[in-house]
C-alpha cells in the first residue's frame, strides 16, 4: 500500500517485523526483541492529545486484558513523560506507552511517518499485529485520520495466531 501522505511503503503481512527501539514511559528502551515470545499488537497514532488517539488507546486497554500472551504497545511521538500523564489519569493498565520522538527508524521501518499535511512527521493511525514468531500477521493503516481502527479484527488476528 502506498499513501500519498506516507513518507515509504506502509509494512505488510507476511514480513518479519523489524526491531525497533521506542522509549518507555521511565526513559528505558522497549525493543521488539525484549517482546519475543509474545504477540505484539502495535497501536501506532498521531498524538494521545487528540480524542480518537485516546479512544483507541482506552479500547485496545479493555481487550488487551482479554488477550493472553499478548502485549499491546501504544505508539506515538508523543514524549514520554505525556505518554506517562495519560495512563495514569486514564487508569491505562494492560497497555505499554511507548514514544518513538528519538527517531529511532520505528516510522521508516514500518512505513507509518506522515510526509505532508498539517500532521506531516507525526505517525499515522495504523494497527500492526506480529505473532509469537515475529511475522506481521495482520496490518489496518486507519485511511481516514479521524476514524478508530478496526478493533474486531485485530483480535481476530491476534487471536488466529
């Protein structure tokens, strides 16, 4: 898939996820590969300052709890220490926060960096799920910025691998 408002090739099924290294609400690396093991479930977004953001962060906390050997990482540019403010006011337990403002090539990687518009260089709204092997098994890149992904069938591939 290509979007004219992506700065790359939006990651596709059946690749093995690249590693990445975000950074944790406690300034610490969280790698891919310290996931191993587990299904990952990336909700990737633009900014938790904007509703739909924090509804999809709330929503994926409630199913995450009903998903074993799962982790849900919410990832943003956000920095840190907003990521931190957020799940603690919000109650946000069974989701990691994760900021990817250090520029680590997460974006690039997995072909989720706004190249134009008044968002240009935040992430856009994408769902990316990697099974225990590290295979993306499923990928929703959200078309529309204001629109929620498509819970069901995230878990549907979360729970199919």
């Amino acid at each position: 898939i290509r979007d004219r408002n992506l700065a790359g090739e939006f990651i596709r099924e059946g690749v093995a996820a690249p590693d990445f290294e975000l950074v944790k609400t406690d300034l610490t690396p969280l790698r891919l590969s310290d996931l191993k093991g587990r299904r990952v479930v990336l909700n990737i977004f633009p900014s938790l300052d904007t509703g739909v953001c924090a509804a999809s962060v709330r929503r994926f906390n409630k199913l995450a709890a009903s998903l074993p050997d799962t982790v849900v990482v919410a990832v943003s540019k956000d920095l840190p220490f907003a990521h931190a403010r957020f799940c603690t006011t919000e109650g946000i337990e069974n989701v990691v926060p994760a900021s990817d403002f250090r520029a680590s090539g997460f974006d690039g990687a997995y072909g989720v960096l706004m190249a134009d518009g008044p968002l240009a260089g935040l992430l856009a709204r994408a769902v990316v799920v990697i099974d225990k092997a590290g295979r993306v098994v499923y990928t929703e890149l959200v078309p529309e910025i204001t629109e929620e992904p498509d819970y069901d069938k995230a878990v549907e591939a979360v729970k199919a691998n």
